[in-house]
C-alpha cells in the first residue's frame, strides 16, 4: 500500500476500510473483551472524514489513531481542524502514534515531536 502523495485515496482508503470492518467483527464476535481504534486516510481530509462518520456511525469504533503528522503537517494544524471537530462531537478518543520526525531529527526531538 502507498501512503503520502503518491497513493490515490481508493489505493488507500479500501485496505482501511477493510481493517476497520475485520475490527468491528472481532468486536461484535467478543464485545467484552474488545473494542477498537479506527484507521483513517490522512492526508485525504475527506476520505478521513467519510471514514470516521462510517466507522462512528455504523461500525461503533471507540476512537482513532492518528500518527504525530502526515506528510509534514501535525495532528494540530489548522488543516485538520474540520477532523478534530468530528471526533470531538463523537467524544472519540485518540491515539497519536509517533511516526517519522517532518524535519531534520535534533538532539532530543523525538520524544516531543508529537506535541508541536
């Protein structure tokens, strides 16, 4: 699967789709034992959004993962702003995984790249 600019939303949003729909199975299979974290399509904020509505809405996901940024551009930015409002309406909890440092790595940067 390509992730970034280069893959098209359809490339990547089906595979996350089908790991969302797999979660809420496993979920519906053994309600007290699981719940789950939905997969979303950053950096496509629509297919994101879609998404989430339908992971919400239709397959009862607990929350999301979002990684510290996505091409450069971190879970705070102004563009994700339309995101953060969905799930703040959801009360949805998010998980926000470190991923790869969007500049040059400083001495000490990684542990607090993922509060820029």
């Amino acid at each position: 699967m390509q992730h970034g600019q280069n893959a098209s939303i359809d490339a990547t949003r089906h595979p996350a789709g089908q790991v969302d729909e797999h979660r809420a199975d496993v979920v519906d299979d053994h309600p007290r034992r699981f719940c789950f974290f939905a997969t979303l399509v950053l950096p496509y904020l629509e297919g994101a959004l879609t998404e989430a509505r339908h992971t919400f809405d239709v397959l009862g996901a607990d929350g999301v993962v979002l990684l510290t940024n996505v091409d450069g551009v971190y879970v705070g930015s102004p563009d994700w702003d339309p995101l953060l409002e969905l799930l703040d309406e959801h009360r949805a909890v998010v998980f926000v995984h470190p991923t790869a440092l969007a500049c040059p790595p400083a001495a000490g940067m990684w542990p607090i790249d993922g509060i820029r």
